[in-house]
C-alpha cells in the first residue's frame, strides 16, 4: 500500500513540473529533488520506472531532437525531452482535484501543496482543512503519551517528545494563517462576483425601463 502511495504521489509531482515545461530526465530529477525533497526521501531510482509507466499509458511523450554529430549521438539518452499529452494534462487536472484522506497525509500533502497554483480554491482549502484536522489528531496522541510517560522517561526522551510536539503545533499554527487567507480570499472573490452580479443587474433593469412600450407608439 505504501508504495502505492509514493507512486501516486511521484506521478503527480512529474505530471504537475511537466506541465510547467518539457523537460529532460537530469532536469527532472533536480527538479523533483527540490519539490519532493523537503517533504519526503526521494529515490532516483523510482523516476525511470515512473516515466516508462507514464509513458506506456500516454500520459507522456518523448521528443527526441535530430542529433548532428558523433557527439551528439553519443549523449542521445541525455538529449530525451519529456512532455505531457492531452491525456497528461487530463489526468493531471483529475489528480489535482482529489481532495481525501491520501492528500492530507505526510506522504501526498506537501506534493499538493508544492501545485496549489494549479488547484481550485475549494479543493485547496478542502486539503488544507483535512491536513489540520489530521494534525490536531496527532496532536492528542502526542498529548496523551507525554502525560503517560513524562514521569517515567529519562529528560532527552522528554525533549525529543517536546520537541515533537512543538513542531505539530507551529504547523497547525501555519495552517490556520493559511485557511484563514483561503477563506478571505474566497468571500472576497464571491463579493467581487456578487457586485458584478447586481451591476449586470442594473443595467439590464435600465435597459427595459428605456425600451419603448406599445401604448407610446
């Protein structure tokens, strides 16, 4: 099941960077190193296999430029662009509109996060919310084994639960600022949404009021 998980976490991150640009295997994997690393340990060995897959279900295409010379012919494998096909670009756009319980996990969450530029509003806050109330879980057990233990634990252990702790409760405080400017910005777009209504409203109000009636004919 995890390695279920960190393909489909690896699809998405390879979709979502082939959608910004065509991109060949060595750009790629820096790529993905500075998407993925900061979240999870990514393995080089994992890409190849991912885009062969991709690649057998049309999802990518491979350009391969004409080679001139000897050299050039030496540094083909090199050479091989990766680009995303209409199906690519499908599938991308139903991954990015996932929102349960795999998208707010350790594992998929900061992939997500790294394409929110990508994803609806709604769905972002959907993920965002669902990180929070994972988290805010975690935060309970973290509470609960500390209270169980801190009598019985030596003070590195006690530290390093502290330690813990503390870096779940600054997340949940970083995902409140963050839900707390999604759902802003959202009343914001739908006020902006709703006066444009009422104006196109108005105008069309105006314009039968200006419409000549028969009996003034």
């Amino acid at each position: 099941m995890a390695a279920k998980k960190g393909a489909g976490v690896l699809e998405l991150a390879v979709l979502g960077l082939l959608h910004e640009s065509p991109m060949h295997g060595y750009e790629l994997r820096k790529r993905l190193n500075a998407v993925l690393g900061m979240f999870r340990a990514f393995s080089y060995g994992s890409l190849y296999p991912c885009l062969k897959q991709l690649l057998a279900s049309g999802l990518i295409m491979e350009d391969r430029p004409e080679e001139h010379t000897a050299l050039a012919l030496q540094s083909r494998r090199s050479k091989i662009v990766y680009k995303l096909t209409a199906d690519g670009k499908e599938r991308l756009q139903e991954l990015l509109t996932e929102a349960g319980p795999a998208s707010w996990e350790d594992e998929g969450f900061g992939v997500r996060f790294a394409f929110f530029s990508h994803t609806r509003a709604d769905v972002r806050l959907r993920i965002l919310e669902g990180r929070r109330s994972r988290l805010e879980e975690r935060l309970e057990a973290f509470r609960a084994a500390l209270a169980r233990t801190r009598e019985r634990v030596d003070s590195y252990t006690l530290e390093l639960q502290n330690h813990g702790l503390e870096s779940v409760e600054r997340e949940v405080r970083w995902l409140n600022e963050l839900i707390g400017r999604e759902r802003a910005e959202q009343e914001q777009q739908a006020e902006r949404r709703q006066a444009e209504q009422d104006r196109q409203d108005r105008s069309s109000e105006t314009t039968t009021q200006d419409m000549p009636r028969d009996h003034d004919r």
